[in-house]
C-alpha cells in the first residue's frame, strides 16, 4: 500500500497518514457560505480535496472514503444580501449553491458523499451548545451563548498563539456580556426580520463556528481523520472549532491531521476588488472574447496543481495559456488511446508525499515528452486532468468552426481574384492564431494547434470583414 505523508498543521509536522479506521476514511471541508458567487480562491481548496480525495480512493478503495463539504446557509452576509435585493434568504442560497456546483464541476472537481447545509442542523447546534455550558465550557448572556476560551487550554494551538498574545494584537469585538474579549459567540438573538430558530436562550440562529462542529459531528463522529481549508480559515474559525468539538466531547480526537492550502494572488498582487485584479470562477470560464475568451475550466485546474497547496499560488494570464497550450498537445498526443493500467510509480509517490502535485506535474510533462501516452492518460487522470467529459474545449465549437471556415472562403476568394495580399495575410493570420491549415487536392483541411488563441481568430475576421 502506498505511504501517505500529510503536513498536519497542529503538529507543524509532515507525518505518515494512519486513519482511524482503513475501512472509512473520513475528511471534512469547509465549504461556502452562499450568497455570490465563488471566486477563484475559492476554488483552491476544493481542487486541493479532491486530488487528496483522489488519493484516498486510490489507496482505500472508493467505498472506503466518506468526504463531507459543507454550505453555511445562515450568515449575517446572507442576510444583508436578501435586504438588499428584497429576494428571499431560501431564493438567494438555492440560486447560489447551483452556481457552486455549476462552477466546481467545470472544474473537474468531484462533489463530495455529503453537501451538509447548516440549516438542515439546527437541532445538533443546539445540542452541543447545552453540552458545553452543563460542562461550563459555555455561558448564556444577554440572549447570546458565548464559549469560555479561558476554560480550554490548548486555545491557541493550532495557529501557535495564546491567548494573552491574542487579546494584545489583535482587534476583537468587545462587548457587555463577554468575561473576555476573545470569547467568541455560539447563539444570538435574532429579530423578528431575521432567520431564526426557538432555542433554550430564546429565539435566534447559530454562530459561524458552531456549524461546522454540529455537522462533522453529524456526519463523520466526534473524531475523524482530516480536516482542511484555506490558510485564512486557520484563526479563528479552525481554532474555535478544534476548541468547542474537544470541550464537547473530551475524550475524542475530533480532527487528527489539519491541512491548510496558502492564498492565491493575481499577477503577483493579492486578489482585491480596491485593485481591480478580484474575479470569481464563472468570470474567467465566461470571459469574453474581446478580453481573451473564456478560460477552459480544465486549464484553471492545471494552473492551480502545479503550485504545491502550501505555497502562495499566482494566477497569471501568461500560466493560463501556457496550460492550455500544454494541455491541447497532451489531449493530441493521447487521443484514441487507452490509458495504462495504473498510473505511474513517481507520480503516486510525488502524491503521497505531502499532495505534491507540483511534482506529478513534472512526472506528466516527462511521461509526455518520452511520448508515452498511455501512462500519460492514466497519471493525468489521477490528477483529474484529461478526462473525456472535460476536454470539449479543446475541440473546435460551431463559432470556430464556422469563423475558419468563412476565413477559408474568403482565401480562396482571394485566390481566385489574384489579391495574393490578402490571401497572405489570411494565411498568416492563421498561423498568428493556431489554426494548422494543410491544403490537399480534396480541399483546405484545419485544425487547432497547441496554444490556439480565439482571439487573435476573431481579430483577423473583424480586420478582413469577414
């Protein structure tokens, strides 16, 4: 069997992968709070789990894994959203969480065994919210239940703070019922305008943090094996979660590896709406033609492997047209091919060490450069690059087809009339695109070549008047 080694954040340690139980995996997720769409970093994390979920099913067996990813469907954003819009809260998250799934599929990536939504786990809220206040873990105040971070030790491990260093650095909220301000809500009020549920304390909705505890809880047991998300998630949201499951429940493990994917920068500057450079997934797969056309969902997911997930990972346009140009001579090298057996020895050991998809890339491009295209199909695979329902991209669509074809026309009309000029610039406007033409006694026969660039199709078309 193949040896995972996982970098655990709490123990700041690469360490060999030994799950509770061989015979079901378990790893949660945290998902998306729904109200807009997801943006690109976003996206990392889900393509981060679901080559690790890969991994697994590779190793355990599929039956032998249980992913959970969850939607947080009550939020204070939700809220203001709906005020704003004057659409209702369920019309908002049901319209948003078929954008995620439309989104992430494109990508490729696999949806999890169970999408839990936050709403649906009230009743388990409000449970573990009573077992930390019978075990004065937690306090009601005010309408509000707070948890006592002074009444958990460990505070602070995960993302190597006390509590004291917490309190002087950083700038909490500090209201009249908290003992201390680092204590962070459970349960609050909610008006009459507000989502609500009845509850020991009145009537209101859950904390953020509580969520996901109640749901992992729900669905995979007071102790699991792996939890994970972006870096940004690691204080306060994985912090307060580690400390109300293990108050909850203290002789469990609750998550045993915790890993965290860095951020994601655009153009070497870090994606902000202030600098123009913030853009969500759908953005970038939709993009229009006179911005440089839509970016193939299977290109995004090749830009975002080849940086390793603990590292800083920059999205530049120039990476993005190199994957396609990369991924266009991988999908021609392959075609009609059946894969390997299995994929390649170096690249389940780059994956078992650590989810190093930077250096499986690297075992791809050598696989491809030995020209060896069935072991190339089978290791792409494992990455979830090259399968055969992501790859209409790379073919021709009816707007291509027809723009060569009418450009084609327009050449031979060229021809016909002597005007060798234009003809000239037809055909290096071809080759400026991509767009291999071969003429043959049956007629001009073309196709699309590595780094084919619809734009500078669609330039020449509207310099020719065609």
């Amino acid at each position: 069997m193949v040896e995972i080694r996982l970098t655990n954040t709490r123990t700041r340690k690469k360490e060999v992968f030994q799950p509770l139980d061989a015979g079901n995996v378990r790893l949660y997720l945290c998902g998306p709070t729904v109200y807009d769409r997801a943006h690109l970093g976003n996206a990392r994390p889900v393509l981060v789990f679901d080559v690790l979920v890969r991994l697994l099913h590779h190793v355990y067996g599929r039956d032998h894994v249980t992913y959970v990813r969850n939607f947080t469907d009550v939020d204070d954003k939700i809220n203001a959203r709906a005020a704003e819009t004057g659409r209702s809260i369920r019309e908002i998250t049901e319209e948003t969480i078929g954008w995620y799934h439309d989104d992430m599929d494109a990508l490729g990536a696999q949806r999890p065994d169970h999408e839990p939504r936050a709403t649906d786990y009230i009743t388990q809220m409000v449970a573990m919210i009573e077992r930390l206040i019978e075990s004065n873990h937690a306090y009601a105040a005010e309408g509000h239940v707070l948890f006592d971070v002074r009444s958990f030790p460990d505070y602070g491990s995960l993302s190597g703070r006390s509590v004291d260093d917490m309190i002087a650095g950083a700038r909490v909220e500090v209201a009249p019922f908290k003992r201390e301000p680092m204590d962070f809500v459970l349960w609050k009020p909610s008006t009459g305008d507000l989502p609500g549920w009845d509850s020991p304390w009145g009537r209101g909705r859950p904390g953020w943090h509580i969520e996901c505890s109640a749901m992992s809880e729900a669905l995979l047991g007071p102790s699991f094996d792996i939890h994970g998300g972006g870096i940004d998630l690691q204080f306060p949201h994985h912090e307060n979660e580690i400390a109300q499951s293990c108050c909850a429940h203290p002789q469990a493990d609750f998550a045993r590896v915790w890993l965290h994917n860095e951020m994601l920068q655009v153009e070497g500057k870090k994606m902000s709406k202030s600098l123009g450079n913030f853009f969500t997934v759908r953005d970038l797969l939709d993009r229009p033609m006179e911005e440089g056309g839509g970016v193939p969902g299977e290109v995004i997911r090749f830009v975002m492997l080849s940086t390793h997930y603990r590292k800083p990972m920059d999205w530049t346009e120039a990476k993005a047209q190199e994957a396609e140009a990369v991924l266009r001579r991988w999908r021609g090298l392959a075609a009609g091919i059946e894969p390997a057996a299995s994929p390649a020895p170096a690249l389940m050991t780059a994956l078992a060490d650590d989810l190093n998809t930077a250096g499986a890339m690297a075992v791809l491009h050598d696989l491809a450069g030995r020209g060896d295209a069935a072991g190339l199909l089978a290791s792409a695979r494992m990455l979830g690059l090259l399968l055969p329902d992501m790859g209409a991209w790379a073919e021709a669509g009816d707007d291509t087809a027809a723009l060569i074809e009418g450009l084609l026309a327009a050449r031979s009309d060229a021809r016909k009339v002597r005007d060798f000029a234009r003809a000239d610039a037809i055909r290096d406007g071809f080759a400026g695109a991509g767009v291999e033409v071969k003429d043959t006694p049956a007629g001009a026969e073309w196709s699309l070549a590595p780094g084919f660039d619809a734009a500078r199709l669609a330039e020449l078309a509207r310099a020719l008047g065609s």
